[in-house]
C-alpha cells in the first residue's frame, strides 16, 4: 500500500507562522517566531524590513490560542490586511495564505 493523498485544501489552512515575500524587491521571508512580533525599518524589530516606505514599527501581529491577529502602529504608509487598509490599532484575525501589505511590499501569510 502507499501513502494516502494529501487534500491540497488542508495543506492550504495550515499555518506555518511565515510571512513570504512577493514583492518585486529583494527582502526576505519573515519567520513569525516571538510575540509581539513587530514589522518595520527599525532594527530592533523581530520582523525587520530594510526598505524606505516601512515605518520604524508599521505594524504587530499578535497570536490568542492558536489565532494570528495584525494590528497597523499608525504606520505612515499603512498597513493592509486581505486588501483592507486597517487603521491604527484596527485588530483583525489573519487567515491562512492571506495578503498583507507594509507600505508597498507584499508579504503572503503562511
């Protein structure tokens, strides 16, 4: 006998806690690893971006349970979560394979 077939739907919502880069320019993957994990240009932040339109702390994603949340710090470029720009402190659950963008950069959340 082989192995059983894996559903693509259910390797679709597992979350790895990853945010993979889809921009065009060459920043790297950011491994979601501490809590609050902070996004921005700063060097201090988990989650640093070395790119001019980041805000030194743009954004915080945060996790309950086992559910991610995305917050904007009042970022000056914003934040987007799933194409919905967030305001500052708008708290949203992230969804597996969901978009996020930090200014102009694109990130997919896996």
């Amino acid at each position: 006998m082989g192995r059983p077939t894996v559903l693509l739907a259910d390797q679709r919502k597992t979350i790895r806690g990853v945010l993979r880069y889809e921009g065009n320019n060459q920043l790297p993957d950011l491994k979601i690893d501490t809590f609050p994990y902070v996004i921005g240009s700063a060097a201090d932040c988990p989650g640093h971006v070395d790119c001019a339109t980041i805000s030194r702390h743009h954004a915080k994603i945060t996790k309950v349970e086992n559910v991610y949340f995305i917050e904007d710090m009042n970022s000056a470029n914003g934040t987007k979560a799933g194409g919905t720009l967030l305001d500052y402190k708008m708290k949203v659950s992230l969804q597996a394979n969901e978009i996020l963008e930090f200014a102009d950069e694109k990130f997919r959340f896996i």
